[in-house]
C-alpha cells in the first residue's frame, strides 16, 4: 500500500516507476498527511529548520524564443517590453544587500542585447560590490563558451528547467526550433563547468502525462541537480495555451515531498506560481519539503511586465514589503528565515 511504498522512498530515496506512478495518482488524505511529514524531516535532517531566501531581479521581458506556454514569448504582441540596465540592476542588488539577501538571482527572457560580455559585467560587477553574495542566473541555452565565461565572471550557480524530459512531450509546449536535446546539453555542460544547477518542470503543462512526471523524476535522480524548480503551469491568456487547465496545488505538494524525498539534499523552492494558485500555497510547498522562497526585488513599475501566466501574485509589492511578507509567512508555521549564500550541502567549489 502507499505506506509501505512511502517508507521504501524514504529507506532507498528510489521507488520503481509503477510505484511512483501509484504515489503520484492514488494518496488520500492521511497518507499526503504522512508523506508529508516524511518529507519535511527530511528536509529538516539536511538543512534544519530553515527557509532559504533569494532576492529575484526579472531584467528583461525580451525573448527571442516562443515556448508556447509562456507570456513573454516573442509571438506576444500584448507584452510591454522592457530591460533595465546594468546600473538600474545594481541599485536592486543593493536594495537586496540591504534587506539581507545573500543570494541574487538574475532572471530575464532570451534577451540577446544582453551579450555575454554586458553579463559577465553585471556578475563581476555585483560580486566585486559584495562578495559574500552569490550570483545566480537564469538566462536561458547558450554555449558551453558562453556560460565558461559567466562562470569565470564570478556566477555561482544556473537555473535552467528541461520543462519535460519527454521528446514528444517537449515538442508540444515548444517551437520546433526548440530541441530537448540542447536544453540537455546545456545542463551537462553547466554542471561539468562548475555551476550549482537546477533543472525542472511546470505540474499540468498541458499535454503531460504521469507517465512524463515519472520519466522526469528518473532523470532527476540520474542527472543529481543541486536545485529543482517546480511550479504548477498557469496559462496565460495571450498564448495558445489560453484556455488549457492550470496544474493543481495538491499534484504539486506531492511531487515536491517526492522529490525530497528522492533527492534529499537539493535546494527546493517553494515558487511564486505555487503562491499564486493558491494564497497559501508556498506555505504548504514547505511543509511538504520545499526549503526556499525567492521574494522578487524588481522594481515596482516592471513587476507587471515580467507576466509569465495570468494572476501572477507580488505585481504590486516592493521590494521589502516581499520580504517582510515572506518572512511572516514562515515564521507562521514555525520555520526560520534564513539569509545566508546558502549552497547546496555539500557543494566543495
Ligand atoms: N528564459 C529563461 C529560461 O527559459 O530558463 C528564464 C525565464 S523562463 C520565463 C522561467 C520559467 O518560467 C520557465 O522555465 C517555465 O518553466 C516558467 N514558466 C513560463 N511560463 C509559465 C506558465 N505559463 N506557467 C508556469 N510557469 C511558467
Ligand atoms: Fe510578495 Fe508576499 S511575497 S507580497
């Protein structure tokens, strides 16, 4: 029954995938109860009782790729395009200094007026202001120069999801320019350079099955990322996708307490899509093993630009008000904030 299988998970952090497909389709509410309590002693045993918190700067809503499921795809002609520049970037890294933010992320659309070396600018540029920071990018697929050249200009870590390691599957939420097989390639070569990587998925994208979640859980067991990004899909009523159902909180929850418990030392956000199906839902991700929470630190008058799906929450809030907002939130259920870089346990640079 599920209670043996959710034991098997925690004794082998491994389960067979007809297992795994049973967990994913059939817990009722004291076994979620259960896996749920399995999944944050995990993450209590590696990482204490602890929230991680990342400052996000959205830079650019520009992008040259058209996923399908994506508001800020180029084909949308509704978007109000915007970038900031280096030194509007840097007033917000500071502002995240001075809220206590150890970690940066720097988050854009395939924007490529941003050339490799206006990036690498930007990274050496905030690590020379504060080295005790960590810079994080998730700027998309480029070559293995190019995030060479990142790494050396100081960035520490990558956030690249594969959004299904299904071929069939990844074609239907991309343009038949995209192709898994670079987006792969691209997570190889970030690891192999020396990058703290993530890789991962949208729950419910349209079209996938819990078969596809199955594979996708297999290869992140194989591929060992150091950080997975999983949020429920939300369409956005400027795509294709417009009318396809969101992903749901409660197939959310379960995979994220299946991946701590498959992967028990990864860094798992708690992410603003969770927050934004549900008012309480990055709350419940870490109660169900999600260990960081990234409040956004863009400025106010281009949150609402950086719309990836409909209702997205924090449009409004400033910088500190999603701080103090998310730092209430978890101390609510008895977590502590916790600053500091944050690596991955037993990251050795
Ligand atoms: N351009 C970079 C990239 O592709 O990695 C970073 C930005 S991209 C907008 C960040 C993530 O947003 C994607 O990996 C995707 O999983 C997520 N996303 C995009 N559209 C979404 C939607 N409609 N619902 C939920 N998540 C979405
Ligand atoms: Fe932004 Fe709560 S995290 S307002």
């Amino acid at each position: 029954n599920n209670i043996e299988r959710i034991n098997e998970l925690v004794a082998n952090c491994n389960l067979p995938d007809e297992d795994l497909k049973v967990l994913l389709t059939t817990l009722n509410k004291s076994e979620e109860e259960y896996l749920y309590a399995k999944s944050s002693e995990v993450a209590k045993s590696v990482y204490g009782n602890k929230v991680f918190f990342r400052g996000l700067i959205e830079f650019s809503n520009y992008c040259k790729n058209d996923c399908i499921y994506c508001g800020i795809r180029r084909s949308n002609k509704n978007v109000e395009r915007y970038r900031l520049n280096k030194d509007d970037i840097l007033v917000c890294a500071k502002a995240g200094y001075e809220l206590g933010f150890r970690t940066i992320v720097l988050q854009s659309g395939e924007d490529l007026s941003f050339n490799d070396e206006y990036i690498c600018d930007i990274v050496k540029s905030i690590k020379d202001e504060y080295p005790d920071i960590a810079v994080t990018l998730s700027i998309g697929e480029k070559s293995y120069e190019s995030y060479k050249k990142y790494y050396d200009a100081g960035a520490d870590r990558y956030l690249l999801r594969h959004e299904t390691i299904n071929e069939k599957h990844y074609e239907k939420l991309h343009p038949e320019e995209m192709k898994l097989s670079n987006r792969i390639e691209c997570l190889k070569n970030l690891k192999e350079i020396g990058f703290q990587v993530g890789c991962g998925i949208m729950v419910g994208s349209p079209y996938q099955t819990v078969e596809n979640i199955v594979e996708d859980l297999r290869f992140m067991k194989e591929f060992e990322p150091h950080m997975i990004g999983i949020g429920p899909f939300i369409a956005h009523k400027d795509t294709p996708f417009k009318d396809e159902k969101s992903g749901t909180l409660e197939d959310t929850l379960h995979l994220l307490a299946i991946i701590r418990l498959m992967l028990p030392k990864v860094l798992l956000p708690a992410t603003t899509a969770l927050g934004t199906i549900n008012p309480l839902g990055r709350e419940l991700g870490i109660k169900a093993g999600a260990n960081v929470v990234m409040p956004n630190l863009s400025p106010t008058n281009v949150r609402d630009k950086y719309m990836l799906y409909d209702g997205k929450i924090c449009t409004g809030d400033e910088a500190a008000e999603c701080r103090m907002c998310m730092q209430r939130r978890i101390e609510s259920i008895g977590y502590e904030v916790e600053v500091s870089r944050g690596d991955y346990v037993d990251f050795a640079n």
